[in-house]
C-alpha cells in the first residue's frame, strides 16, 4: 500500500455502524424498521379477530335481509331424546333437529287424544323441551304417540312395551354398579389368570398372543363403531349425528398418543422389554376401558327403559365375551413379574368404566352422548392397536405377517365373535 492511500484511509474516520445507518436503522431483533417501530404481533390477532367478528356479525344481522324467503313449507323434525315413564303419565323429552322452530300443537297416543303440558313456545334449533303427556298406560303394552306440529305435521314415536321408568335412587345406581362390576371388572380380572401360563411361553407364542389381541381389538373397535353409528341414527342427527363417533374417535386418539408420550418420557432411561410391556398393558387397559365405558351405557339405558333383563344368561354371556379383555391386557407382559396390585390396577382401569357407563346409561339415556363415548372407544382401541402392530415383527426374518401371526389375528376376532353371540342384549 502507497503512502498516499495509507494518508487517505486515516482520513476517513472508521465508523463500525456505517453500514447500518446506510440501509435503515434496525431493530435490536435485527430487523428492519425503517424509521418506525413495528406493529406487535398481538395488535394485529386482536384487530383481525375484530374484523371476523364484526364481519360475521354483521352478515348475521343484516345478511338475511338482502336473500328472498325461502320458498316451501317449514322443515320440522323432532326427536324423542328421552322417555320416563311413570305412573298415569308419559314424559318425552323432545329435541329439535331440524333448522326451523317447531310448535307441537297436539298429541295423541294410538289414535287417542290426549292433554299435555310443556312445549309452549316453539321448540328452536337444537334446543330442547319436555312434554308430560296425562294418560293412563297400562304395563308391558305397545304405544305409539303422535305429534301433531302447528303446520299439520305428525311426527310419531313408538313404545314397543311400556315399562315404568326407574327412579334414581342409591338403591337402583347399586344395581347399575353391581351390573357394572359383573360385565366388566370381575371377567378382565378372571382373563389376566392367564398370566402365569403366558410367562413360560416362547418369543414366537409370545407374537402370536400380541397378534390374537390385535383381533381382539380390531373386533372390539369394529363393534363400536357400528353400535355408535346406530346410537346417531338414532338421536336423530342432532349435533352431528354420524360426526360425533368420528369426532369422539379422533379426541381420543389423540388423548392417548399424549398419554403414552408422557408414560415413555417418565422413565427415558430404561429400554427393557418389561417396561415398555408394562406401559402397553396400560395403554390396552385404558383402550378396553373406553370401550367398556359404552358398553355398559347401552346396558343402563337398556335396563332404565325395560328392553334389558337382567339376570344369569346376561351376565354369563358378558363374563366370556369380556374375560378375553383381560387376556389382551397381560399379553405384553410376559417380559416381566408385576405386582399383584399393578394388576389389580389395569384390571379396574379396563373394567370399572362399564360401572359408569351403566349408571351415565340408566340415568341420562341420551343416544348423541352414548355415539359420542363409543366413538371414544374406538379411537383409543385404534390407537393401542398401532402401538402393539411393532411387536409382531419377527426380528429375525424381519416379516411383520406371517402365517402365525395371521392365525393369530384371525382366531382373536373369531373368539369375540363367538363369545358375542352369548351376549343376549
């Protein structure tokens, strides 16, 4: 370098932030102002939640003025989300699921008018309303009552055989509690027995056991769902029909996957066999739980409006399908030596949700929330069933279906099958 470009550079004084200043001050976050502070972040998800809601409300208010009248009649539809049955009177409690109000005018009971009280203002979208009809029923006799609506539609239920309705009381939630206990406690604690035999077993036994509880499950989440889809059919498509028992299975799938996450990261440092089994056994028993939560709904309702009788046929049968369940749960844990109360715990965390689901059944008999619990049932039994689909894999062949593994699979929904068939609900 000359001396003439050395003299030069000392005149020109060294300024570190030259470039800075030449392309716009910054922010201390490094980023580009432009003379101004940025808007925060929050300023502006508050004003467009603003705007949406304005807007909304808005078309909401003033939209409907700007369309012409619908043309046509009025579209009713009524359900009867729930019937009580006491003496010389018959309660309906009625939803509206239907986009338009409705007003129930009359009611008849086989052709035979009746006085009512309730219901005196038309019924609104979604909501709900009791109508208490004063006739004197006779026990164990068919009923079909007609609603005549204020436009001349007849909407009709049928009472295939009217039987008083349960009260509440702690004696009759004893008997939903005792139901409960015998369906699903007491068979999933006879079904985990079976541990002791499964211990002495090999790897290859041990494969087919975990392929025969993906048929288990696979059978239980299939009969779930057709029994939530019925129970939507039934309520009459009010909040979503068909959608709750997706909607619930999708909520639970997600519960568990959170669950198991957090069971695996409480203990990050053991890789055993016995521990991964035993928080698969937990995750089978809170699957099977769910299920049994909708199953002993569909009891208690049954039983609160007569179509259930209980007694030894009914409990044998849920005792064998159920006892399986309790095979399902202790197939993982051949790999290690639990405790008597660990498995006490799984067998109440997997059986004692049907001692719920009978009492939430006989009390409240609501076809939308039974579809949206069976959904409930079949995302969490989907979700263990992934789980166990990595231990079927032969780890020497590498295979994950073989012709073991496919006996298993298969003869796991055949015993549900079967065990169903005994089942006379």
């Amino acid at each position: 370098m000359s001396t003439t470009e050395e003299s030069r550079d000392a005149e020109v004084p060294r300024n570190p932030d030259a470039r800075v200043d030449a392309e716009g001050p910054k922010s201390r976050a490094g980023t580009r102002t432009g003379g101004s502070g940025r808007v925060p972040l929050w300023v502006l998800v508050v004003g467009l939640v603003a705007v949406l809601v304005a807007a909304l409300g808005g078309l909401a208010a003033y939209g409907g003025q700007t369309l012409p009248d619908r043309l046509g009649p009025p579209v009713e539809e009524l359900v009867v989300e729930r019937m009580v049955i006491a003496p010389g009177s018959i309660e309906l409690v009625l939803r509206n699921t239907g986009p338009d109000p409705v007003a129930v005018a009359q009611v008849f009971v086989n052709d035979s008018y009746v006085d009512f009280t309730g219901a005196d203002e038309p019924i609104g979208r979604l909501a709900a309303d009791t109508l208490v009809l004063n006739y004197p029923w006779q026990d164990g006799q068919p009923y079909t009552v007609s609603m005549l609506t204020s436009t001349g539609l007849v909407i009709e239920h049928v009472v295939d055989a009217a039987v008083a309705t349960p009260e509440p009381g702690w004696e009759f939630l004893g008997v939903m509690a005792l139901v409960g206990t015998y369906v699903g406690v007491l068979p999933v604690l006879l079904g985990m027995l079976v541990l002791p035999i499964l211990r002495r077993t090999s790897g290859r036994v041990v494969r087919v056991l975990l392929a025969l509880t993906v048929g288990l499950l696979a059978y239980l989440a299939l009969d779930a769902l057709l029994e939530g889809l019925e129970l939507a059919a039934l309520s009459g498509g009010a909040f979503g029909g068909p959608v709750l028992v997706f909607l619930g299975a999708g909520l639970a799938f997600l519960a568990l996957t959170t669950i198991d996450k957090v069971l695996a990261g409480r203990r990050p440092d053991e890789r055993d066999a016995g521990s991964a089994g035993m928080r698969l056994a937990v995750m089978i028993a809170i699957g099977i739980g769910l299920h049994n939560l909708g199953e002993g709904l569909v009891i208690g309702s049954a039983y609160a409006v007569g179509e259930l009788a209980l007694g030894a046929a009914l409990i044998v049968g849920f005792a064998a399908h159920n006892t399986t369940e309790g095979l399902a749960i202790v197939a993982p844990l051949t790999a290690r030596r639990p405790s008597l109360w660990s498995l006490v715990g799984l067998g109440l965390i997997a059986g004692a949700p049907a001692i719920l689901g009978a009492v939430i059944g006989a009390s409240v008999d609501n076809a939308g929330l039974s579809a949206l619990l069976f959904g409930v049932g079949v995302g969490a039994i989907v979700q263990v069933i992934i789980q166990i689909v990595p231990g079927l894999r032969d780890r020497a062949s590498g295979r994950l279906l073989d012709p073991a593994v496919l006996g298993g699979l298969g003869a796991g929904v055949v015993i549900m099958y079967l065990t169903g068939l005994l089942v006379a609900a």
